[in-house]
C-alpha cells in the first residue's frame, strides 16, 4: 500500500467511516528538501501560503512548529473579512491556515495540544490536490506511532 507500517485494514476503514478521510491515495510524505528547512524557511513558506506572520518568534518551536493559539486569533481576525466579494487568494489562505488548526489540533495533535508541524504546509501548495492523498492512513499511522 505505501505505507511506512502494516495497517490493519479494519482500522483503516474506522478512519475512513469516523473522519471521512481517504484512505487511498499518495501516501502523506514529505521530501527531503523540506525536512531540512530552518525555522526562517518554513516562515517564509507560511507566510507566502497563507500570508500569516506570527506576531511574535517565540510562536516558533524549533525548527518546524508552530503554537496553535496565534493562528487560532488570526482567523477570527480573518472571519469577519470573508465575504462573497473576498478574492480567491484570501479564502485559499484562510483555507490553508484552517488545515493547519485541523492538522495540530485534531489530525496530528501533540501532547501540548497547541502546536502544529510546519511540514504540512508542503502539502496545501496545491489546495485541489489534498484529496489525492491517503490522510486516513497518515493519521491513523501517526496515532500508533
């Protein structure tokens, strides 16, 4: 199947029913290039995907996580601007910081349950593509790990 583990199937099929995630698809992988970004380099990648700077460097854990919490304020800040005349542009990047509150506080969640990896911004480049990727594998992988 692709996966780094054998999955039961059983489970994979809970994970598809309960959060309605694909199963199939591209497995959820990062490429080298990225595992190997600096704190400033995944910045500069949230900032271009989703024009969300945080307020503060503190916001940054290590090299590749970010607090939940500034990123929880800059869309309600966002929310009230999102309209029918909104352009494109702003509504796939609230779009993208939503995932990343999706990914860290309810996909992927840490022990801490405020931050979220970086790495994910690799995958909403391209908004249309996110449904080609096996995210049902991805979180249930990530649960037993």
């Amino acid at each position: 199947m692709g996966f780094y583990r054998i999955v039961d199937i059983g489970r994979l099929e809970d994970v598809e029913a309960l959060y309605g995630l694909p199963v199939d698809g591209h497995p959820v992988a990062l490429l080298n290039a990225i595992r190997e970004y600096t704190g400033l380099q995944y910045l500069e990648m949230l900032q271009r995907l989703t024009g969300f700077q945080p307020p503060d460097e503190t916001a940054l854990i290590g090299a590749s996580r970010l607090q939940l919490m500034p990123v929880r304020q800059h869309l309600e800040a966002m929310h009230a601007d999102i309209t029918d005349d909104t352009p494109e542009l702003h509504i796939h990047r609230y779009t993208r910081l939503l995932l990343m509150l999706m990914f860290g506080g309810v996909l992927f969640p840490n022990t801490s349950g405020n931050l979220v990896s970086l790495r994910f911004l690799h995958h909403l480049e391209r908004l249309d593509d996110l449904h080609h990727y096996s995210w049902g594998a991805a979180v249930l992988d990530y649960l037993y790990r």
